[in-house]
C-alpha cells in the first residue's frame, strides 16, 4: 500500500514523498492525479437529500444535473447548509451565463432539469479550478502559503476547540491530531470563508487580526422550493453585470476560483459583484494533505486574514434583510441611523422579523432581502402561482461577546412566505392625489403591529421580573435571595410558544390577500394568542414564587397587578392601531 506524506526535509514546492516497502520515492508537485488530486465537480462531498428521503453525497456535477431529483442539501451544521447553498448559487449563475433576463429564467424554470450541457462544458473547462489539492490554484486557497507551518485541522471545523478556545462538548485541543476526510475538509473550507468567527491568526508577515467572516452578520435567507432546483432557481437573481444587474455588480464580476489564487497579504477592497459577495475569500487559507487507505484525507492548514469588504454590507448582500434602528433623539438624521442585518436570536424567532423578510422595503425602514425581491418580480411576471407558500430557511451562527473568535451556537429556523404578501405594494390615487392603502400593502403594517404587540408584552413581562428582582434585594434578608426562584424562566415560557402560532397567522394572512377576505379575525385571534400565552406565563410564575416563603407574596401580588394593567393597556392600544390600517373592516 502506498502512504503519501509531506517531504519535510526538502521545500515545500519540490513535491512529496512516497513510501512503498521502506523505498522512498520523491513525487514531483507538478505530477496530479490519484490521491494528490480531489476533484471537487466528481467526487462526492455535497451532502443532500433526495425526493425519496435518502441521504447521500454527491460531486457538484452530479447535484446540478440530478437536482430536480433532489429534495435539498442537508450538511451536518447550519452554516456549512447556507455555505454549500451560496456555492452552488453562485456555481449556478457561471454554469448558465446569468440569467441575464427574465425570459432566460422562465426558460430554466419551465425545463425538466437544469441544461446538462452545459454543465458539462462548464465543469470540464474549468476541472483543475475545483481541484481541492491543485499545486498552482487549490479550491478556494492561497498557494502562497505553502512555506508557513500548518496547524491542526480543527481549526476549519467551528466547534473544535483550537489553541486556548475549549468548548463545552469538544475538548480537542491544538495539540492533538484531528483528520478530516476530503469531503469534511472541503465542506468546511468553503464553509470558513463565509463564517470564521474571526480573532488572531497566524501571520503571513505581520497582521495576525482578521475581522469575522461576512456571514456571520446576518441571518443567511434561502427560499425553498419543492426540490433543489427548484431552490436554486428560487435565488438565482437576475445577473447581466452590463446592465448593473444586480446592482453594485460590475463586468469584473466572477467567482473566486475564476480568479487568479490571491495574494497571500490580506486586503480591503471593494467587491466587483454579487458572485464576488458569494465567494468572498475572507481568509487565506491552505489545506494540509495525507492520505489513508480510504484515500484523500487533511490533517492540518494554515489561515491567515483574508479579504475584507470596503462597501456596506447592505449593498451588496442578497440574501438577507436589513433595518434602520428607530432614531434616539431628533438631532439623528436619516444618514445617521445605519442599516443593521437581521440576525437569528437564540430564544426569540426569525418570525419577530417576518415584515422586514416579506415585505417590500417602503415606509417601514427596512430592505427586504433581494432574493425575495427577485421571487415577487417571477410572481409579477406570471412565472409562478399566486397561491403559492413558499418555505424561507434563514440559517446563522451566533458568537460570543468575547470577541476571541468562539462560535456560541448554531441556527436555523424557518417562516412560511405566502406569494400574496411577496407582492404587497403601495398605490396611488390620481383623482384624490393622496397615498392610498391597499389591502395588501396594509398586511405589511398589520405584521408590524403583531410583532410589535408580541415584543411589547415580552418587554413587559421582562419588567415584571425586573421588578419583582429588585423588591427583593431591598425587602428580604440575604439567605431568602438565594433561595428564591431567579431563573424563573419566564421568557422561555413565552418567546417559544408564539412562533408556531404567528406561522399559522401568516399563512392566514396570506390567503386572506389572496382572497380578499377580512383579516380582522385573524389579526384579533393574534391579539388574544399573545395576551394567552403571556398570562399562563404570568400564572405559572405567580404558582412557583407561592411554593417559597410567604415574605415574598406581597411583592408577587403588587407587580402581577401591574403586569395585568400593563397587558390590558397594550392590547387597548393595539386595537387603536388597527382601526388605523383597517379602517373599513368594522374593526
């Protein structure tokens, strides 16, 4: 059997070492093939689900040309799922030369499957760019950097432990030799260009800080469909560079690996386009290769800073959403306030964000993502049914406070996105010259007003608690302090509880557009869900203080009459709100 290995004692350029019954045989660099090479377009590494249920992987020709007979892509964390989707996105876009057009689209679209001709010629004319172990241009990595030291491969993979980083559930440490398969290892290098959660580095001459990957800013948005290509074509936006198209998208535009391999010294710059934005080389990066008897395997790399963007992000990223925070005094100006991603929260769900998701950007200070944008303009053209619900996966990757880099945890939810309010917009009248809403540009103030009321009691019951705290550090005695109930849970006993509930209103909401029905039962029925499950919080808190000490009732009582006041008064005011947006449903 023949072990392939570095040749530590020549260069790193000269090539590697083979051994085979204690005879050495020196394999030039230059030689490709067998174990040194990993095609990426062949071999199998994309993890994905088929329309059948079974899991499987796949090379990524095998996933274009059988993605219709695919259900999704199904990768062992979050982020490497919305990493390995925007690669296949932007793979997608080179593979078909746009869409440069609407009609393009349809046409892809309409099709049994995507063109396997031309995947075929893309693959085949650009096969040594989707080689992981590539001499002069490895996958998504700096050759440059052959002649630093690697380090442990548990660096690419976010929940090992590297260096002093210890987790709770991983106790790997840089000392220790972790090996990952070709497969995990490229799953997870393209994977650490979108979220490495950034910190020190090793230098390739001086910088050693590089900033967090872009992905960790926001909440990865992926509309899905009813296969893989159907998800793929649901974001593939139009893109005709010539025509600024998406926009902040220039000629220069092309993914990473149809680039030169990059400079080894980090750089801020400013993007050339969306395919630039999906491929975006936040880190240097090169794998560290061996081989066992099932063949390619990584035991180490080396990351250095990579790229950083110039433009704000809200420019130039497609797939997530973004809000102007309400201004704090009247001396902040519209230029002051700057555009803020939406992110995945632990305990509070994506749908507390469902206006800025599906609601095109107007009044509300918000960008919808253009993903979102691009699924409303096929709905305009007629491409796709109007009674429609399509599924939004939004993944992210929380990290700490620390600012050392540590990944805290991992998430993915889901929103359902009726068609019907994908299209809400804001009309005019010409014979009154006074803005006039329509029932479905009102959905988008009604999801305000919802979430609003949902966020308004979460803060009250917050107060609740806040308050009760605070009475007992000035009323009881020390020893009564630690033994009364301060993991009371109550917002875990509230946030959770609602998010299925307001999917179902949407979904509601939806069909209520779609139908022109009334929605004042069904933004009533939201009203008491929430007023429903903030009391029987509110109750059982109020069951668990009794089960302590007496001395601790009279405060209980004082600020449970509060939160019900607080509650009744929140609901009044929701009611005045919306009369305001529904003024000619009796509401």
């Amino acid at each position: 059997m023949w072990r392939i290995c570095t040749y530590r004692d020549l260069p790193a350029s000269a090539g590697v070492l083979a051994h085979r019954d204690g005879t050495d045989i020196l394999i030039p660099r230059s030689c490709r093939g067998g174990t040194l090479s990993y095609r990426l377009t062949e071999q199998p590494w994309v993890p994905v689900v088929d329309c059948d249920g079974h899991a499987l992987e796949l090379g990524l020709r095998d996933v274009l040309r059988r993605a219709h007979q695919l259900r999704w892509v199904d990768a062992e964390a979050p982020p490497v799922t919305a990493a390995l989707h925007r690669l296949l996105i932007a793979v997608l876009h080179r593979v078909v030369e746009g869409p440069r057009n609407r009609h393009e689209w349809r046409r892809l679209w309409s099709a049994e499957s995507l063109p396997e001709d031309r995947i075929d010629a893309y693959f085949d004319d650009h096969a040594r760019a989707f080689d992981l172990f590539d001499d002069e241009r490895p996958f998504f990595q700096c050759p440059a950097l052959a002649d630093l030291q690697a380090r442990s491969a548990a660096q690419l993979v976010h929940f090992r432990a590297v260096g002093n980083n210890a987790t709770l559930f991983d106790q790997t440490t840089a000392g220790e030799r972790l090996v990952l398969s070709a497969a995990e290892a490229a799953r997870w290098l393209v994977t650490v260009q979108a979220y490495d959660p950034g910190g020190l580095k090793t230098p390739f001459t001086k910088v050693k800080q590089s900033q967090r990957a872009p992905c960790n800013n926001f909440g990865t948005v992926v509309v899905e469909g009813d296969t893989l290509k159907e998800t793929l074509l649901l974001n593939l936006v139009l893109h005709e560079p010539d025509a600024n198209e998406p926009k902040h998208t220039s000629s220069a535009d092309r993914p990473s690996w149809e680039a030169e391999p990059p400079s080894p010294e980090p750089e801020k710059r400013v993007t050339k386009g969306w395919l630039d934005v999906l491929t975006w080389q936040s880190r240097r990066v090169l794998l560290h290769r061996t081989s066992d008897e099932d063949g390619a395997t990584v035991d180490g790399a080396v990351i250095t800073p990579g790229d950083a963007m110039e433009e704000q992000l809200h420019w130039v990223e497609k797939m997530a959403a973004f809000h102007q925070p309400e201004r704090r005094s009247r001396r902040s100006s519209d230029e002051q306030r700057q555009w803020q991603p939406i992110q995945l929260h632990r305990l509070r769900g994506i749908w507390r964000h469902a206006r800025e998701m599906l609601i095109p950007e107007d009044d509300f200070g918000h960008i919808r993502p253009h993903v979102l944008n691009h699924v409303a303009d096929r709905l305009a053209d007629g491409f796709l049914p109007t009674n429609e619900v399509f599924t939004i996966r939004v993944f992210g990757q929380q990290l700490d406070d620390s600012g050392g880099g540590s990944v805290q945890t991992w998430l993915q939810e889901q929103l359902p996105a009726p068609a019907a309010l994908l299209r809400a917009e804001k009309v005019y009248s010409d014979s009154e010259h006074a803005a006039v809403e329509t029932d479905s540009w009102a959905n988008g103030a009604l999801i305000g007003i919802c979430v609003e009321l949902a966020d308004d009691v979460g803060q009250a019951i917050k107060k609740l608690v806040d308050r009760w705290r605070e009475s007992l550090s000035a009323q009881h005695s020390a020893r009564e302090k630690r033994n009364a109930p301060y993991n009371v849970g109550l917002e875990q006993d509230y946030w959770p509880r609602l998010a299925p509930e307001f999917d179902k209103f949407l979904s509601n909401l939806g069909y209520a557009a779609l139908n022109a029905s009334s929605r004042e039962p069904l933004v009533l029925e939201w009203k008491d869900t929430v007023r429903n499950v903030a009391s029987v919080a509110v109750d059982r808190w109020a069951v668990a203080v009794q089960q302590r000490r007496v001395r601790q009732l009279d405060a209980v009582a004082k600020h449970y009459e509060w939160f019900r006041g607080r509650l009744h008064g929140l609901c009044d005011d929701f009611d005045d709100k919306m009369k305001s947006i529904l003024p000619y449903e009796g509401v």
